[in-house]
C-alpha cells in the first residue's frame, strides 16, 4: 500500500513523505532502521483502488479539445489564486466528468506531489498534451510565470476551438444531404428498381445504356448486397490508415492546397494557426528555433510542416524568416512574411504575429459563413444531375413500354 507519514529523530527533526509499504509495521521497522520513530500515517488511495488505472493505451488516447481548454483554464486561476499545482491538479480532476481525464489528472497530480515537474507528469500522455502544450508549461516552470503561460494556452486552445467549430459546422450540411441521398439511392437499388426491371423484362423492350446500366448496380446490390458493404467498409479502412502514413499526409496536403475552392479555406485557417501559436510560444518565452520546430510538428497540413522544419533549420544558421517564408508564396500569402519582417525590424514580432492572427481568423470566419450559400446551389444541380438521370432512365423506356401498347 501507498501512505503518507511523519516521523520524527532523537534530535527532535520531522519528516515526511510518502513510500510503498507492506503495513504499518513494514512502515515503522524502515523508519526505525533510519533512526526515525513513526508519528502518524495516512493510507493514499492508489490508481487500482480508486477504478482510475492508467493503460497503455490511455496515454495516446485523446480528450476532447472542449475539456482540455476548461482544464487550462481553470488551472490558470487556480495557480494565479496562489493554489499549489498540486492542489489545484486534485481538484480539477474531482470537478471533471470525464473518468478518462480524471485518470490523467490525478497521475499528474501525483507526480507533482512526488517532487516531478507539471510538463514531464504531462508528457507522459502525448495524446492529451501534444509537444505545445508541454513545452509552453516547461518554459512556465523555468521562467516561474505558469499562470500567464496557462492563460496564453487557453487563448490558443479557443481561438482553435472556434476556428474548427466553425469549419466543421460549414460542412454538416453538405454531408449530411450526401448521406441522405446514399441512403436513399441504395433503398431505391434494392425495392424499386426490382419492380421495375420485372415491368420491362415482361414487355420485352430494348432498353437505353443508363437504364441498363441502373439495372446492373440494382443486380449487384440486390444479390450481392453484404459483399458490397464490405467492400465499402474495407475501402474506407484503408483510406484512413493510407491518409496516417507520410505518403497519404502528402497526398492530402497537395490536394487540400491546389484544390480549387477548397484551397482558400485551407491556407488562411493555416495561415491563423501559424501566426497564433507562433505569437503564443514567443510570447512564453520560446526561442525561436525551437518555436518552429514545436509548429511544424502542430500544424496538421504536411507542406506546412515541411517549410517549418526547413525554417528551422536555416534560421538557426542565422537566416531571417520573413526571407524563408518570401519564397513559400503558394503556401503563405504575402502579407505573412512582410508582417514577420515588420516583427523582426522593431523587435515587436508577437504583437504583430498576433493582430495578423486576428485578420485572418476573421477571414477563416467569413469564409465558412459564405460557404454554406455556395454550397447549396452546387448541391442542388448535383442532386438535380443524380434526379434527372434516374428519371430519364426509368421513364424512357415507361413511354416506349406505353407506344408499344397503344
């Protein structure tokens, strides 16, 4: 069992701790063998007592972004308020409903209280607190400002937060009208087009290729429905864990950038991370070099990553990065580089990485309120497309069915 003591020596000196024993006897005979005498002792709850074992797995597995921000947050007061870390570790993770988070919590706030730093009880879960996390709490304990450094994370993890937010809320729409009309596409495959092919097989009609073609994709759904679905199934499983490999991550990026439509989106909600997180690890007290290369691994697209880890490696040889940056044209639009030159001229980068952070989060903002209003007129002449086929096919050969009749 895990317990907490005090003990005291002939000279009159306490002490205090805490140590893994059998019981109390096995407590008294170590403290005994070290010329100390057993005083009091309380029993700590361990992982295993308290239902919050902490898995293998449970160090890459991840928290919502949601949760986190409340975390650091909270945590920022706490420790502002003059709360040990301990403490305040203890009681965030008694105040969150998340068991899995808790677990974490009351792991780290462990550590802590064990005389460890905040950023390595943190790095041991690098699913929950990514290399910007960690590195920003390491220079808040080295520069012994943890409560502005937590302030400056939760500004960073909202503007995260409501950028994404906003992006994913943009596209619900559009998926959730493909899905629906997949749905309603394969239901159509399996119950009427059978009906139908039954009419024309009866009146022995020549039928047009995209009629044909309809009767084909019912057949197949039809007979073979369960091997279809597991091929859809197998198809999507290996196109995410294609898209996790380096050569899926390139692929994605090229295509997310030179994507037309899509590739405005894609830059400027790059653009708005670079510039926030870039401002945030200055403004903790990061240098520089190693401030691009906690970016390139934070930054999700792969060409960004890739002109960050060449950035850091080139500013470290004592190049200016506005001047890197000039040369990424495709990736970063021209005022990024000539606002980082303005930073680096008056000494004043963070302030300026910081309201350029700002413009373009505006921007990321307008453009998902106005991609709602463009996607739905493409919806409705892909919809409109996909209708008039079906109804073309079917009804054609219908009215030559009725010629033949009359």
């Amino acid at each position: 069992m895990k317990v907490k003591y005090t003990a005291k020596n002939y000279s009159g000196e306490v002490r205090s701790g805490e140590i893994e024993v059998k019981d109390e006897k096995d407590l008294a005979r170590i403290l005994r063998s070290e010329s100390y005498v057993l005083t009091s002792f309380e029993k700590l709850e361990t992982e295993k007592e308290n239902g919050n074992t902490i898995s293998f797995w449970d160090r890459f597995s991840t928290i919502p972004l949601k949760e986190k921000l409340m975390f650091t947050r909270n945590l920022s007061v706490m420790v502002a308020s003059g709360l040990p870390v301990s403490k305040s570790l203890k009681n965030l993770a008694i105040q969150t409903k998340n068991k899995k988070f808790q677990a974490i919590l009351k792991n780290i706030q462990e550590d802590v209280q064990a005389g460890n730093q905040l950023s390595d009880g943190m790095a041991k879960f690098p699913g929950v607190f990514n290399d910007l996390f960690v590195n920003m709490i390491r220079v808040g304990e080295v520069g012994g400002n943890l409560e502005q450094v937590l302030s400056i994370l939760a500004l960073q993890m909202e503007k995260d937060h409501d950028i994404m937010r906003k992006t994913k809320g943009a596209l619900v729409y559009p998926a959730v009208i493909l899905v629906a009309m997949v749905g309603i596409g394969f239901l159509m495959m399996i119950f009427v087009i059978p009906q139908l092919t039954a009419m024309f097989d009866e009146f022995d009609s020549e039928l047009p290729m995209s009629t044909k073609f309809i009767i084909f994709l019912s057949n197949l759904f039809e007979s073979h429905w369960a091997l279809m679905l597991s091929g859809v199934i197998i198809f999507i499983i290996i196109v995410i864990v294609f898209l996790k490999t380096a050569a899926g991550k390139r692929t994605i990026g090229f295509i997310s950038i030179n994507l037309p439509g899509v590739s405005n989106l894609v830059i400027k909600l790059n653009c708005a991370r670079f510039c926030r997180i870039y401002s945030s690890l200055l403004g903790s007290g990061v240098p520089v070099v190693e401030a691009l290369k906690i970016l390139s691994r934070t930054l999700g697209n792969f060409r960004y990553k890739k002109i960050l880890v060449r950035a850091a490696e080139n500013v470290q040889k004592g190049e200016n990065l506005s001047s890197i940056i000039y040369e990424e044209k495709k990736v970063f639009p021209v005022l990024v580089p000539q606002m980082i030159e303005v930073g680096e001229e008056t000494g004043k980068t963070e302030e300026v990485l910081a309201k350029l952070a700002d413009f373009y989060e505006q921007e990321v903002d307008q453009i998902t309120k106005n991609l709602s209003s463009i996607i739905e007129p493409i919806l409705m002449i892909f919809i409109g497309t996909a209708v008039g086929f079906f109804a073309i096919s079917i009804l054609q050969p219908m009215y030559s069915v009725m010629e033949n009749i009359q």
